[in-house]
C-alpha cells in the first residue's frame, strides 16, 4: 500500500507537469480557452476519487498488507492543518457559532475556479479519503478488469438503475490499458467529456511520459493506437478518432444513445447504482441500505432564523433529497442550539421582566430581544450573571420550574421555525444540544478512562497528533463545551445510529473546529473498524449587492421570514408584468408566485460553487435570461405545452415510446439534444461524490438551453399551410418527454417545485 501511495506521489508530479506544459501551448493564449482548459481540468479532478476507493478496495483483499487501525488513524492525522483556537473564554461563547458563522466571511474570496480545485480542502472523510485528495491526482488505478472501482462498476446499469455513459467509458478504456500495459498498474485512465467531440481519452501522453522515463521511448500517438487497438468490443463506440499529441476522440453510437432515451422513457429516472460508496454494502445484504445521518441548518432556540440559516438549509435539504433518490437511508438532523449558558442568562432575565414566564413565552420577536437584553446584562451585571449562573445549575439539574419554561420557549421557537421550513418544503427533525446531555457525561466518563484528556489549568483538554490546540472538554467550573457536545454527537451517531456516512453541512469559518472533533472520534477509537465517511460540507457567505455581508437598510441581519416575503412580492410582480394573472386561475396564480420566488432563491444558492461567496440579487434572479430558476422553470413550462397542443397525454406518449423507431441521426439537433439527456446519470453521481450542488444546476442550464436550439429549429407539431392537415413528429415529441422528466426530477433534487403551466 506504501508503494502504492509512493507512486501516486511520482505520478501527481508527472502530471502538474503535463497541466503546466498544457497551459503554455500557444493555443491557449487567450482568455477563453483558458478557461476551457480550467473546466476540463475540473472534469478530471472527478476521477481522482477512484484511486482512493481502488486503494480502498485493495486494503479489503490483502489485509495482511495493511498496517493496524490506529498506525493508519495516526497518518491520517498528521496530514491535518494545525488548528488555532481561542481561549477558554471563547469556548465558553462558541456554542452560538454554528449557527451565526453563516454570516462571516470567510477567509478570502475565491472565484468557482479557484474553489474547484480547493474544494477537498473543506470536506474531511474517514476512511476512504485522505490527503491525497487534497492533492487533486488525476489518474486512475485498478488491479483487474473485474475489480472494477465504485465509479465503475455497475455504470451499465440494470432494471433498478440508470446507465453512467462516462463511467462505463472509464471501464472500457481502463481495461485497454490494463491489457495493452500490463507491467504497469498505476498507469492513468483519464476520460473527460470533449468539447469537439462527445468524450476523450487523454492517457496517451502521460503514459508515453511515464514509459519513456522508465527507459522505454514511445511516441505519444502510437500509445494511443496501442490503447484503441485493445478496446474491448462494445454497442457504446460509435466512431473513434485521434488527435493532437495522443488524444482519443469517442463519438458515441446513435443507436446507443436512441436506446437509452427509449428506456428513460419507458422506465423513468432511474438513479444510478452508487450505494456501495460507505458501509460495507457488499455484506449487508441486498436489502440493507447504507445510512447517512446529515446535520443541517441549526438554528437557536429564542431567536428568529435569518439569511446566515439559508446556506445550510437549503445546501443540506438537497443532498438529502440526492441521497434519499439514490435510495440511501437518510436521517436529517436539526442539531438546535436549545441549552446552556444562555437559557440561564434568558431565564434569570424574564424572572425579572416577564412574571408569566412559568405559564407561558413571550412571542419569538420579544423572545429575541429579551435575549439581546439578558446578554447585555450578564456582560455588565455580576449579581445578574450570578443568578445566571444559578439558573443553568437549576436547568441542568431539571428543576421542574425551570425545565417547564424552557420548554415553553423552545415550543415557541419551533412554531417559528416550522413556517419557514413548511415554505420551503423542508423535511427535518429536531434534536438540540439537550438531547446529548447524558451523553457528554458518558463521554467524558470514557475519554477519561482511555486516559485521552489531560488536566491544563483546571480544564480537562484532550490533544490531538498534529493539532496545536486542544479539545476542551470540561472547563474550569465542571461545566462542557461545544467540543463536548460535538464529540457526543458524533459518537452518538456512529454508535447508535450506525451511521455509514455523516455530513455536517455547516459554514467553511467551522472547518479547523470539525477537522478536531474527527480526528478526536478516530483517537477515542468510535470510527475503528467501520467504513465510514464523514464531511464537511462548508460554505460561504451571503452577500448583499455591495459585496458587503447581506443586512437589511438599518444594518441589521435580515430575518430569513422577510426575505421569503420580499420574493413572493417580487415573484408575483413579474408575473403580472407578463398578465399572467389573466392567463392561469387563481388557483395556477399563487401555485406560480410560490414555485418562481422560493426556486429563485434555492437555485441561486445551489447554482453557486458553495466554496464561494455570493451575491444575493432577486432581480438578476427572476431574470428569465441565463443560468436562472426562472428561466429553467419557463424551459419546463414550454415543453409541456408542447404535449398540450398535441393534444397528446403521457400515457399515450409511453405507449408510442415502445414500437416507434427512434433514429435522431436523422437531425443534428435532436441527437445534440439526445446525448444532453443521458449524461444525467454520471452528474448525479459526481455530485454525489463532491457534494457540490452546482454540477447538476450546470447541467440543467446546459440542458434547458440545448433544448431551446433544438425547439427553435426542429418543429414537433407542423400544420400544412394549404391542407390545415396537423402532423405530429412523435419522435421530437418523445425527446421533449424525456428532457421534461429529466429536468423534473433536477427539480425535484433541488427541492423546486415546477410548473406544468406558467
């Protein structure tokens, strides 16, 4: 395994040479093709996660090869980043971070580019990624054809699942490669989308590199001949060509594509075959789902939720959506900052302000400024912060009292929150920091007995290999802190959850603090032995059109429930300017001004590198030009007023879908439109992988506007202008069927409502 990673090194050298060389080639001089250039090298950066599964993979079939759990655990350590943490003081303070650090910048602006190739920075996972991925490889390895890696195996798909064209092409090749080299198993597998051309193979120059380094000189173009000429035979190959130094250009067969449209037709969307990327679904049974756990918008308890809240609740509500399609095991968790310190300091304050506090809450929007109030008193008042302080030791010792008005408040808090996510069609369940009471206690109980935490200063910390500062686990007072709250939670969910993959999609300001409580589950020893997964999903920060942090005229955090009622405003606005209101019921009218205002705003989150800050603009969102919901949302509309005028339902269209002979060579367009559709497959699953939402909102642009060349040229329903006689081209009327369903399950991702008619 150590040479295998040894290689990997050699290998990622060769080929940061061979992107430089790429780089300076006369032809790419100018701006565009720069960028190009920029988005196939993300495209390649896909595949450098099939190298850590193969190893992976390789680990399960020679496991006397492998060095024990905590030699690997130890490794994977030390190529975390230092972490720089604040005083006790600040622990103290920290547990309102979660949520409030959705409104800080982060540490420097980067453009989607930039974030692309630093994205694995924010993500950490456990044991089938490491710090190779940070180095973005873009190769692939694998022993045997039949061993096949998770992208590649099962990409053919099968009566449950959907056909990964690329994927199945990265199979096709690396077994050419694999026969054609067999001495050299780490020789790169690189198949990208192309721009000339459908798909392309660019191994041919890195393994002439390689060969040519280890004494055995070949040309560049004759490797790529020696690859082809060991293609495996296969209905996907429509022509194969060659060009510049090496590269394999692969057009796929009409007659392939025409059957996959029929089957997406026939069958639907079907997901693709990726449950085998956590657990041990190999030993589990045909019908043991993996479990993800995912950790997602989080807000407090007594306070409204505001636009620091958007990110992480609409980011994690469609993965969740993604990873509950594909048929994961999904448990979405609302980890609510419902205890401590502050519900001390909030209680002594209405014991003083609000008499009824045992019998009833003030309101949410008095509860915030209660809150504001009770701060600012215990920062200026000590006889106050001391009954503060009283009131937690009540409340953590459940003093019927005290626990009846905290539970009053958080009723309240939750009412307002269940508006907002009934808005947005957002499935959650709530489970505060009060629920990992008992269980901090347990922890503490355990990490002491592993003889993990050491006393510093009257606090009980626990070092990490490789990090500077430590965990804070019991403070100077015997009270806990957010890091034991985080690494209860963590181990509850491992342990009693049995969770395959956890992802907590929390702003990119918590990321140093994340890395710590993962690297703390691995030395506690709750992730050994286990398959599993963890992420961080960061992000960035919301901004207003100044560039600045979003905020209201007066310069205070806007309340997420206003923004949602300025874009039903906005929404039902631009309807009226088109006389909708004419056009569709009442009924149709407020479907419309809900579908077009909460869609614009998912989608102009998701659509962004969510690496990335960006600017919040409901004018350039409900722009029905460009890459916007609006526009997307309108594309669906006008497709299925294409069946309406045909007069044609969908069952009748499925029933024509099985005989009718679907030959898209026929017209350029239609076969453009046709191979657009059934890449869908292969973006879910590289979504999946990087959990970056803005893969699929690029495909459904390029959808939508591939479709829109195909609809202003190719004409489904034609009337003869001497005759009358009507004539329906069944053929482009299924193809717009098929774009349709496609983009309705996007849609349905995304957590967007589409309209049949707008």
């Amino acid at each position: 395994m150590d040479e295998a990673l040894q290689r990997l090194k050699q290998q990622e050298d060769e080929v940061k040479e061979l992107e430089t060389q790429l780089f300076s080639r006369p032809e790419f001089n100018d701006n565009r093709k720069i960028e190009e250039l920029r988005a196939e090298n993300e495209k390649l950066n896909y595949r450098a996660n099939i190298l850590i599964r193969n190893i992976e993979e390789l680990k399960k079939q020679q496991p006397q090869a492998i060095s024990t759990g905590a030699k690997h655990d130890d490794n994977k350590d030390k190529k975390q980043p230092s972490q720089t943490k604040s005083n006790e003081k600040k622990q103290d303070d920290s547990k309102n971070n979660k949520q409030q650090s959705q409104t800080k910048s982060t540490e420097k602006k980067q453009d989607d580019s930039k974030t692309n190739k630093q994205q694995s920075q924010t993500k950490s996972s456990e044991l089938n990624q490491n710090d190779n991925k940070n180095k973005k490889p873009t190769t692939t390895t694998t022993t045997t054809a039949s061993n096949k890696t998770y992208f590649t195996s099962g990409a053919e798909g099968d009566s449950q699942h959907s056909y990964r064209v690329l994927d199945t092409l990265i199979s096709l090749f690396e077994q050419a490669i694999r026969k054609a080299f067999p001495e050299d198993v780490t020789l790169p597998v690189l198949v990208v989308p192309g721009r000339q051309t459908d798909y392309q193979c660019n191994s041919a120059m890195p393994i002439a590199q390689k060969l040519t380094a280890a004494g055995k000189k070949i040309a560049p173009t004759e490797v790529a001949k020696i690859i082809v000429e060991n293609l495996p035979k296969h209905e996907i190959f429509g022509n194969i060509q060659f060009s510049g130094p090496g590269f394999i250009n692969v057009t796929i067969a009409a007659a392939f594509v025409s059957e996959q449209i029929r089957n997406i037709l026939l069958k639907g969307i079907l997901p693709p075959n990726v449950l085998n990327i956590v657990g041990n679904h190999g030993s589990q049974g045909e019908h043991k789902k993996p479990k993800v756990v995912i950790d997602f918008s989080a807000p407090n308890i007594a306070k409204e939720m505001h636009v620091g809240h958007l990110r992480s609740t609409i980011i994690g509500d469609s993965i969740a959506r993604l990873l509950e399609y594909v048929g994961f095991d999904v448990l979405r968790l609302n980890h609510l900052g419902d205890w401590g310190t502050q519900f001390g300091m909030l209680i002594a304050h209405l014991r003083d302000k609000f008499p009824e506090y045992k019998t009833k809450s003030p309101p949410i929007g008095d509860l915030l400024s209660f809150y504001k109030e009770s701060k600012k008193r215990f920062d200026n008042e000590p006889d106050f912060k001391q009954r503060a302080y009283e009131c937690v030791v009540k409340l953590q010792a459940f003093d019927p009292d005290i626990i009846h008005a905290w539970k009053l408040t958080c009723d309240v808090s939750r009412q307002d929150f269940e508006y907002i996510y009934k808005e947005l069609d957002i499935k959650i369940i709530d489970r505060g920091e009060s629920f990992y009471q008992s269980r901090m206690i347990d922890v503490v109980k355990e990490l002491e007995s592993k003889n993990l935490l050491k006393l510093e200063e009257g606090r009980k910390v626990m070092y990490l290999p490789d990090i500077d500062v430590p965990l804070t686990v019991v403070k100077t007072d015997g009270s806990f802190t957010y890091d034991t709250s985080d690494m209860a939670t963590i181990k509850q969910r491992l342990e009693e959850e049995n969770g395959d993959w956890l992802i907590y999609v929390i702003d990119s300001g918590q990321a140093l603090h994340m890395q710590s409580i993962f690297a703390g589950a691995r030395v506690a020893g709750w992730t050994k032995g286990k398959n599993v997964r963890i992420d961080h999903v960061g992000f960035g920060v919301v901004l207003g059109e100044d560039g600045k942090k979003l905020k209201s005229r007066s310069g205070e955090t806007i309340r997420l429930r206003d923004l949602l009622d300025e874009g039903l405003g906005r929404s039902m606005a631009k309807l009226k300017e088109t006389d909708r209101q004419n056009v569709l019921t009442p009924e149709e009218i407020e479907k419309a001004q809900k579908s077009v205002a909460y869609a614009c705003i998912k989608y102009a989150d998701l659509s962004h590198n969510r690496n990335s800050d960006y600017i919040f603009s409901f004018d350039r969102m409900l722009d029905i030009r460009g890459n916007t919901a609006a526009y997307l949302l309108y594309a669906y509309t006008r497709i299925r007023s294409i069946g309406r005028t045909a007069g044609v339902d969908q069952a009748t269209l499925k029933a024509t879908a099985h005989d009718i002979e679907l030959n898209f060579e026929i017209e350029e367009r239609e076969l453009k439109l046709a191979k657009c559709i059934i890449k869908y497959a292969d973006i879910f699953t590289r979504v999946l992988d990087e959990l970056l939402m803005h893969g699929l909102c690029e495909f459904m642009y390029q959808l939508a506007t591939t479709f829109t060349d195909f609809y202003d040229r190719c004409y489904c329903v034609e009337k003869d202008k001497v005759t009358g006689e009507v004539r329906l081209n069944y053929r482009r009327i299924l193809l717009c069927e098929a774009t349709a369903n496609v983009l309705k399950q996007c849609f349905e991702i995304l957590g967007i409502q589409p309209l049949e008619r707008m």
